[in-house]
C-alpha cells in the first residue's frame, strides 16, 4: 500500500496522522463501526479523513461456537490479521467484536501497535459519564463469562445481570441482525417488556456490549436510559489514537 504525504496547501493533513486497521468479523457490526468513526471526524472533503484499512473476514472462526461447542479457537488467526494490517501500514488497530475480547490477551499482546480494549472502553465511557446501576446487553458467550459484569464493578458502578429470560431475548436480536440487518417487531415489543422491569430495578445505564446491536438505541434512550454503545466507545478512542482528536463525553 502506497504511503502518501501531504502535499501541502489545500490539500493537506497532519504528517503524523495515523492509520486505523479494522478487523471485521460480522459484515454489519463492520459497517456500524465505520458509520461510527467517520461520523466523529469534522471533515469537508474526502482527505480529511484518516486511512483506514479494514479487512471484513466472514471466514474467522467463530467466537460463540468456539465457547459454545469448542470449535476452533479464533485468535492464532486474528493475530495473524493484526500483523498483516500493521504491514499495511495501520499504526492502531481494532475489532469490533465484544466476544473475541474475552480472548484479548491471546491476539492482542504480541502487537507493536496500540489495540483498545472494546469492554474496557465502553465501560470506563459509562462511568466518565456519571452511570451508577448498569446493564449490559451482549452474547450470551460474553454473558456467560461476565465480562461487562467485572469491567463495570471494577469501575466502581452497580451491575444489574440479566436473567436466563432476557438474555435469550438478546441473543434473539443478535441473530436477527446477523440476518436481516435489523430487530424484528415482536423481538421489539418484548424489549420494551425487558426496559420496564429494568426500570423496576433501578437501572439508569444500558451497554450495547454487542457491535450489532446499535440499532435499538434509539428504543432504549426513548424508554428513558443513558446508552452507551461498544462501537461507539471504540470508534472514540481510535480516533483519538490516530488522529488525536478527542470528542466530548
């Protein structure tokens, strides 16, 4: 891949602005990423905005059948995927995929480059913003481990833990994005069900602890929670990192 300096004039960006490298591994989770990255840059023309390499790799191994049925473990494979993207020329790299990040620390510590930590950012961005009893809606994998349910005790909040019920209404939602792009309608009139008995148990703060499940925050705000969504607090923090650019909290 060509590196491309400024030339200067109208035509310009910073010299040491960096290279993002994404890691897709669910084609519509990818897409709600860049939607999220590109939205924070305040750019007028196409070369304000900051390289971006993104390999969207349908045929990694899958995370939940990895810890579900013991299939093949994902992370020899994603690291193989960091070290090509730093080839490329990505000096931060990402991947949106809350899952994968319970095997952070197989693919993520022998790179050379900084790799935010999806939970771990959505987490510290809840309590930066004043959450106190917290919810996470994530994969039942993730939930199994309690992942979210350690970051957020960590920081200092309350977790509220979802029960078998209404953590396989999640994954229902999972599934229908993975084929439809979208929340069906029933899946929808049993979320707003789920929202009132968070309500009833003092919930303020809901994680979208999955990168295909943006498309229900609007719900969840109009129900009257503070939302937090994990492609969001990853796309701040890699802006930050490559670009320098800091957005409010």
């Amino acid at each position: 891949m060509p590196t491309i300096m400024p030339p200067g004039g109208d035509v310009d960006w910073r010299k040491d602005e960096g290279v993002l490298g994404v890691i897709g591994v669910a084609p519509w989770a990818t897409i709600e990423f860049l939607r999220a990255f590109y939205a924070l840059i305040p750019a007028s023309k196409d070369w304000h905005y900051p390289r971006v390499v993104t390999d969207t790799n349908t045929k990694l191994p899958s995370r939940g059948r990895h810890f579900q049925l013991g299939e093949r473990d994902p992370s020899p494979f994603i690291a193989e995927t960091i070290e090509e993207l730093t080839t490329l020329g990505a000096t931060v790299i990402v991947l949106p995929c809350n899952t994968a990040h319970l095997l952070y620390d197989r693919w993520a510590s022998g790179s050379s480059v900084p790799i935010p930590h999806i939970v771990g950012e959505t987490v510290a961005l809840a309590a930066q913003n004043g959450a106190r009893i917290v919810t996470a809606f994530s994969s039942a994998s993730l939930a199994s481990f309690d992942l979210y349910g350690s970051f957020i005790e960590k920081s200092d909040m309350r977790c509220h833990r979802l029960g078998a019920d209404d953590q396989a209404l999640i994954s229902a939602m999972l599934e229908e994005v993975k084929i439809h792009s979208q929340v069906g309608p029933i899946n929808l009139e049993r979320l707003d069900l789920l929202c009132e008995r968070l309500h009833s148990f003092e919930v303020d703060t809901v994680l979208l602890g999955c990168t295909e499940l943006s498309c229900i925050a609007p719900r969840l705000r109009a129900a009257g929670f503070n939302v937090f969504d994990s492609n969001q607090a990853l796309a701040e923090r890699a802006l930050a990192l490559v670009t320098g650019i800091t957005t409010d909290a």
